[in-house]
C-alpha cells in the first residue's frame, strides 16, 4: 500500500499550504494573546504587592501613632474617685454620722475635679485647697473649718483633713 500522491495535485497544494499559513498565523496570535496576558497578570501581581507594601507600612504607622495615643492618655489619666478623710474627729469628739455629712459635704464641693484629667487637677491644687479651707462647717450648734492636711492626687483623689474650732 502507498501513500497518494496528494503533492502533485494543486487543489491539495493550497490546502496544505492553507493549514500550514494559518497554523503559523494562530501560533502568532496565541503567543500574542498569551503574551499580552501574561503582562497584565504580572502588572497585576506587582501592583498588588506594592498595595501590599503600603498597606503595611500604614498598618506601621498606624500602630505607632496609636502606641503613642495611648502613651499620651496614660500621661492624661483622669480622677475617677474622691476619698475624703477626717483624722482627728476624735479630739471633738464627734459622731460618726456628723464626720460622715462633713466629709459627703466637702465630696460634693470638689465632685467638680471628677473626670478632670490628672494635669488639669494637679494645676488647679490650691483651688481645691481653697474651697475645702474657707467654708466653715456647722457641728451641733458649732463652728469649725477644716485644714488640709494631706492631698494626693492620682485615679483616685485623696485628702486629709484636719478639723479646728473656727475662730
């Protein structure tokens, strides 16, 4: 058995021609196309990985700005409590309950340093100071101011206080 002679006849000449111009010609356009896809998706991937390295340098700078937030607000901690005490009520010899209204008293006179923040307390000291020292305090039928003793002041606000016969 052989092959045809198929060379010889014109009509498959062109045919084959024809098959092999347009092989050629969709090889071209496939490498084109693969190319051109090819580019987008690698201006794609260094796209995203610049996006990447941006974002992660804001994320950088993002926690440092909030570390330094928070480092800001611990220096701006705010007065949250006020602890009021009498120590030498005894010497008077005063009750309990009437120690108890004196020192609520003097806590409503100063409730204006809650929620102030530490700096502003600490500059405004001897208005505090103040306000407890020159309201006299009425006891069964008699008069006493009070002295501060001792002022700390953090989170929470801590005054002792001395009581004297006002004169």
């Amino acid at each position: 058995m052989r092959i045809p002679p198929y060379y010889r006849r014109p009509s498959w000449q062109r045919f084959f021609a024809g098959m092999a111009v347009g092989g050629a010609i969709s090889w071209c356009i496939f490498l084109y196309i693969f190319g051109v896809w090819q580019e987008e998706n690698a201006k794609l991937i260094r796209k995203q990985q610049n996006d990447i390295t941006e974002l992660n340098n804001d994320i950088k700078i993002w926690q440092e700005d909030y570390e330094e937030l928070n480092n800001r607000n611990l220096a701006k901690i705010t007065v949250q409590n006020i602890q009021i005490k009498i120590t030498n009520w005894e010497r008077y010899k005063l009750d309990d309950f009437s120690v108890f209204e004196t020192e609520e008293a003097v806590r409503n006179d100063i409730k204006m340093v809650l929620a102030k923040d530490l700096e502003t307390v600490a500059k405004s000291k001897d208005l505090v100071k103040k306000i407890i020292e020159n309201k006299p305090i009425k006891i069964n039928d008699k008069r006493y101011k009070l002295k501060v003793k001792e002022m700390i002041i953090f989170t929470t606000l801590t005054i002792q206080l001395e009581i004297q016969f006002d004169e």
